[in-house]
C-alpha cells in the first residue's frame, strides 16, 4: 500500500488481510496526518512499514480484535532522506 500525500493527508482503511505500507509518494517537508485502521472480518491483520515510518518502540502492532480501530498519527520530518515520525493510538471501541 502507497499512500500518495498529495492527494490528501488523512485516510481510512478496513484491513481484510494483513499488508505493507511502502514510503508514500508526494511527501513534503511538514506535512501531517492521520491513519483511521479499522480491523474487518475475523480480526488478527497487521501492517509491516518500511523504514520511512519511524515508531517511538518500534512498530506499533494493531490491536487484534474484529472492528478494532486503531490510528497512526504522522508527520514528515526530512524528504531526502525521507522520514516520517508517527504515533499510534490504540482501539478506539472500549
């Protein structure tokens, strides 16, 4: 999965299997936003991030449970190299 930030900088995603965000396209110096995660089906899907997106403690893994909500808060610090700070919050249900 490429998220292209030129396009917008907030996005929402149902995970029906587990899958990789790749560095996105249209990156600029400063730019910040949000990812709304929810867990679709039986639950139990990850993502794997490539070495862009930089995680206090390392990747974050999602909470598990089916209809789980999750979000990835980010913001781009370098473009060249590009690196991307972000945080995550955790199930949004309870």
């Amino acid at each position: 999965m490429t998220l292209d930030l030129s396009s917008g900088l907030n996005f929402a995603l149902t995970l029906t299997g587990s899958r990789a965000v790749m560095d996105p396209t249209g990156a600029a110096l400063g730019q910040s936003g949000l990812l709304i995660l929810t867990q679709g089906g039986a639950g139990g899907h990850q993502l794997s991030w490539s070495g862009a997106w930089r995680f206090a403690g390392g990747a974050p893994i999602l909470s598990p449970a089916a209809g789980a909500i999750d979000t990835v808060s980010f913001f781009v610090v370098s473009t060249a190299p590009l690196v991307i700070l972000a945080a995550t919050t955790f199930d949004f249900r309870t």
